[in-house]
C-alpha cells in the first residue's frame, strides 16, 4: 500500500470514529465481503483461538508459544487441516471456501500456492462463521482444525 493511501485511509477511519462512536463492531452480511476480508478475519480468530489453546499445555514459555502457534497456523497447516475437515462442510461453507481459494493475493516463499490458496479458503471460511455469529460452529471447525494440526505436528 502506498503512503498517499494509507493516509487517506487512516483518515477516513478516524473521522468515523469521531463520528459515530457507537459503533463496536462489524453488523453487515459477512457473505458480501470480498473473501479476503473474511480471510483476514478469519487469520486473526485462528491464531488468538490457536494461543488460547496452547495455554492449557503451556504457560511459562513465550518463545515455545510462539513457535507452536507459528507452525500450527502456517499456510501448510491449515490447508491440510481443511483438505480434511472439507467433507463434512455444507454447501454455503464451500462457496466460501472456494471464494477464499479462488481470491487473488500474493503467495508468500513460505508455502506452495495451492496451500496459500487452501489456507486463504480455511481462513475465509472462519472470518465468515465469526461475522455470522454462528460460534458453534465456528468453535466445531477450530477444534476440529487444532486436533488434526496437533496430530500432524506430533508425527
């Protein structure tokens, strides 16, 4: 992002702040933001639920911490985490998925494309479960995703 743009986007957000400070939070449907909004989101929620689970195994080591939530929320992880819990989506969870793979974005070094693309599907696919409030659901797919990484890690 150029400076120019940020700058005009970090003023628009502080006017409505000032604005309006009542509002908290998002309240649109989620199913109209662009995929990688919902990906961003989605990232965001899996790495907290990520650290907040490694709490129960861990608490006196930040740098362990780290390195776990690290490899347990990487692009590879994740892909696999839904390449496997992908069977037991409905069909309006795939459509989200496939909008989150299909997104164009830049792949990072640290993964092949087709696991970006995947972990970009998995984490829209949570940032859509978050803004929709549906946190059963929500929680069913993190754990689900948090046991198989586990596994995978301990391998």
């Amino acid at each position: 992002m150029k400076f120019d743009h940020f700058e005009l986007l970090r003023k628009r957000v502080l006017e409505q702040v000032e604005a309006d400070s009542s509002a908290k939070e998002f309240d649109g449907p989620p199913q109209r933001l662009h995929p990688l909004v919902l990906a961003y989101v989605g990232d965001a929620f899996f790495a907290l639920y990520v650290r907040t689970r490694l709490l129960t195994y861990e608490q006196g080591r930040v740098r362990i911490l780290h390195d776990f939530s690290a490899k347990m929320v990487s692009a590879t992880s994740q892909a696999n985490a839904l390449r496997q819990i992908e069977p037991e989506l409905v069909d309006a969870e795939i459509d989200i998925v496939r909008r989150g793979r299909n997104a164009k974005s830049t792949v990072p070094k640290s993964a092949s494309v087709a696991d970006y693309r995947y972990s970009t599907g998995f984490e829209a696919l949570l940032g859509y479960l978050y803004l929709s409030k549906n946190n059963e659901r929500l929680s069913e797919i993190a754990e689900k995703a948090f046991a198989i990484i586990s596994r995978e890690m301990t391998k």
